[in-house]
C-alpha cells in the first residue's frame, strides 16, 4: 500500500474525496500525515475525524522560505511518503524540498495546462468566457518538478463546460466535482 502525504491551507474538499478513496479501497493507498501551513484550515478536522496524524507548520516572521522547508522536509522524510499531494497548498515550496521527492510531489490546479496559473483561477476564466476569450476551462492534476507555478508534466485533465446562464458559485461546484473526481483518478494511475 502506498503512502500519502496530504499538504492543505484550506477547506480540505479534495482531502476529502482522497480520505473517502482509500476508504473505499478506490485507491490502493494510506494518508500517513497531512500537514497544513495554517492551523485554522478546516481540513485538519477532516484529518482528525479520520484519526490521520497532522502537522501545522506556521511560518514564523523571520523565518526564510529556505528555512522553512528545510523543517518542513525533516518532518516529512520521516514518514517516507510514496507521493506527497498539494491539495490546495497556497505556499510555492523551495527546490531544496521538491529534489528531496523526484517524481512524487503532485498538484491539483483548477486551470487547464499553461491556462490561468495562479490564484483565483476559477474566477478568471469565469471572467474570461463572459469577455468571449475562452469557450472551456477545465482541471490538472500534475508533477511538481520544480519552483515553476501551477506547471509540470500532466497526469490527467479534463475539460471543464461553461455555460451562458452559469453564475460564478454554479461553475466553481462544477469545477470542485471534476477536482474529486480527477485527483481520484490521477492517483490510481501512480499508485493501483
Ligand atoms: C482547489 O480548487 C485546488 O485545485 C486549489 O485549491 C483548491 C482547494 O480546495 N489548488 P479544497 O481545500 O481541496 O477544498
């Protein structure tokens, strides 16, 4: 059974479709820890009712980005993870850290590739499709190899529909669904 090791900074929904997969045996895989840059992350209740250890790691003040992964990837080594998932990790990790896990660090990325990189990806193509630039957004699972954002090889995308009479909250629940369903799907190419 391969491990995981989940990186969240928020609400935790796709945690969640992860924590649900390898419950249902979906995914042949175990959430060893999941580790959160901000301790008010719903996502660590996620973790808990779950009973899977987690890790707030605030930065401090004076701290450098450096600094911090260096910590970061101490804690990490020790649980020796076949993957590490950044599920909505709003924090850029340093080379220094992401050379350590060659090939293991993945991101899910509410954009299609080399398309709206970045925060708030969902409202820009919400806003690029009314001023007529797009037709489609879409979601991508991928490799994180490097410092580059929202950028590495793909292991899966699907495309994402936007309709006329769509609001912002009707495409963000579409775009959230697809997530669950693609993260899911990404992480049994790597790991069944
Ligand atoms: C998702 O849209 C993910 O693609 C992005 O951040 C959001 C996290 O949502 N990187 P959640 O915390 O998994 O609900």
């Amino acid at each position: 059974m391969k491990k995981l090791i989940v990186f969240i900074s928020g609400n935790g929904s796709n945690l969640q479709a992860l924590i649900d997969a390898c419950a249902q045996n979906a995914l042949n895989a175990e959430i060893v820890l999941v580790v959160s840059n901000k301790p008010e992350a719903y996502g660590l209740q996620r973790a808990a009712q779950n009973n899977i250890p987690t890790l707030v790691k605030v930065k401090a003040k004076d701290q450098t980005r450096e600094a911090y992964d260096r910590e970061l990837l101490e804690e990490v080594k020790k649980y020796q993870p076949n993957f590490i998932v950044l599920a909505g990790w709003m924090r850029l990790l340093s080379n220094t850290f992401l050379q350590a896990f060659p090939h293991q660090v993945i991101n899910i990325h509410p954009a299609l590739p080399h398309a709206f990189a970045g925060i708030n990806a969902i409202e820009r193509a919400f806003l690029a499709f009314q001023q007529k630039q797009i037709s489609h957004t879409g979601v991508m699972v991928h490799f994180v190899p490097d410092e580059g954002v929202d950028d590495g090889p793909v292991i899966a995308e699907q495309i994402v529909e936007i309709f006329e009479d769509d609001t912002l909250e009707m495409l963000s629940e579409r775009m959230h669904q697809t997530e669950h369903r693609l993260l899911i799907a990404a992480l049994k190419k790597l790991v069944n």
